[in-house]
C-alpha cells in the first residue's frame, strides 16, 4: 500500500498549507483573513457549493477553536456518505470504464484488475474499444502484466458484442469480475453515448440489472474540466462511481469534495502513480487525515 499522506505532498503545499497560515493568525478571522479563505477554498477547486458552506460555517462560529478539527469536521461532512461500498456483491459483476481519452481509463483498468487480483478474484477484461487503433493490443499487455484474461474483437466490431462475449464466459468460468474497456468519447457524440448505453443494457441482460456498474474516470489535474466531463456523462448515462487519476500530480485537492457535492457521485478508487500499485479504494476518512497532516 503507498504512503498516501506523501502522495498528496502537492496538494497540502498548494492548498492546505496556505490555509492553515490564515487559521493560525488568530481565533476570529477578519473580513481580509475570510476573502483569502474562500479565495484558497475556490482555487482548490472544491467548487462553490462547498466554498459556500465552509465559509457559511466559518462566519457563524464566534471562534474556530481547533482550526484543524474544524477543518477536518467540514471535509468529512462534505465527503459524507462517499465511503466504497461494504459487504460481499453478488458475482459475477461488470464493470464499464467510460471516460474520454487521455484521462488515464486503460491504466486504471489495469489496476483495477490487479487490485481485485491481489484481493483473490478472477478478472476478465473485455477489449471493447473497437474504434482507436491497437487499443486491444494495448489492453492486451495491460492484461498480461496484471495476469489476467482478455477478451477481444476485430478492429471496428461491435463493441456490445465483446460485452456480452466477456460477460457470458465470466459466468461460464466462474470469473468475479468483467472489466469493460470503452473507447473514449466526448459527451456531445450522442452516437457513442448511446453505444454506452447499449453496452450496459446487454451487459445487465447477462448477468441482471444489480450486476452492472459504470465508473467514469477523471483526470484530477484538469479541475473543474473534469467536473464538468462529469456533469455531462452523467446527465447521458448511469454512473455509479468515479475513478480519479493523477492525485499526486495535482495540487488542487478538493476536486475530490467537488465530485461528491456538485454530482452526488461517490469517488470509488484513486491513482496517485504509474504502477499497478498505485491503486486504492477511495477513503474520505483516510484522504482527509492524509490532507491535513
């Protein structure tokens, strides 16, 4: 497991670090130590929402007290209810990784498939992005690093089809997971968004509508952009849960507050590197000690 306190080292010098200076001024803020708060929690890219209620509690407190349990109270409210799922899920599942290109979504697959390796489940991943030339290659070596098996179609096949060929032999050989490669996409192509949703209808007519789930993966360093890649994919698709790349690299931290109050989308997973390690289950609790230490 990475040392994710060293992996958000950017995030805490660019955004936390700065903060805590104002807090530590003094018990009351000033109307200047207020505006450098909100101009701090903005340049996050925690978004207004959250901007608003930070700054709302912040005036209405007569002292902050212990600025860092303030803090770490408002975060953990913001992130509430955004822990990964409990419990065994009925198997086998599906997993479609939608997003646009150069987000990161092929490595994410494999390291998606490597961390359900690593915890005992047999993983299929399925080479459904037909479009962009040696896409199935790519995901073929990906496949092969991780150990896991991959199914795949000619180049320019029905994409559907590849879905429904991992699916059925992942219940065929008592696979736990599909993983579902797609091609990346823009939002405003309705033709691909709709070949999402045909995915999903076929994956959820193998294996039944509480089997499927589609994360969407964003790129951390691109902002509000990302936010709003997930406004749009959302309005056009089911989305279950965000992947969020590039952590480590970003020194805007609260785009992972902004997903969960402008979208009410759970952050399921983070990458915060290159290697198949590099991988974890999303935390709130975790994340935010990590942030403020």
């Amino acid at each position: 497991m990475f040392d994710l306190k060293a992996r958000l080292q950017k995030a805490r010098d660019g955004f936390v670090s700065p903060l805590k200076q104002v807090f530590q001024r003094k018990p009351k803020l000033s109307l200047e130590d207020e505006e450098r708060v909100e101009e701090l929690l903005i340049g996050s890219d925690m978004g207004v929402e959250a901007c608003d209620r930070i700054m709302e509690a912040i005036k209405n407190r007569k002292d902050l007290g212990d600025y860092q349990e303030f803090l770490r109270k408002e975060f953990m409210d913001l992130l509430a209810a955004d822990d990964v799922e409990s419990g065994e899920l009925p198997t086998p599942r599906a997993v479609i990784v939608i997003g646009v290109n150069g987000v990161g979504k092929t490595t994410s697959i494999a390291k998606l498939a490597h961390y359900y390796r690593q915890h005992g489940k047999k993983v299929i991943l399925a080479a459904a992005d037909t479009f962009r030339a040696a896409a199935r290659e790519q995901l073929g070596c990906w496949a092969e690093r991780a150990g896991v098996e991959m199914i795949g179609h000619e180049q320019g096949g029905d994409p559907a089809a590849v879905a429904f060929d991992a699916c059925t032999a992942a219940k065929s050989r008592g696979a736990d997971y599909v993983i579902i490669d797609t091609a990346g996409r823009l939002h405003t192509r309705v033709n691909l968004m709709e070949e999402l949703k045909k995915i999903r209808r076929v994956c959820e007519k193998v294996l039944g509508p509480g089997a499927v789930d589609a994360y969407l993966v964003l790129d951390a360093t691109l902002g509000q952009n990302s936010l709003q890649q997930a406004r749009e994919f959302a309005r056009s698709l089911d989305t279950d849960g965000i992947i969020l790349t590039k952590l480590d690299s970003t020194a805007k931290g609260g785009i992972v507050i902004a997903v969960r109050q402008t979208l009410g989308i759970p952050v399921r997973f983070i990458g915060v590197g290159e290697g198949l390690d590099d991988f974890a289950p999303f935390s709130p609790s975790e994340f935010v000690d990590a942030l403020l230490s």
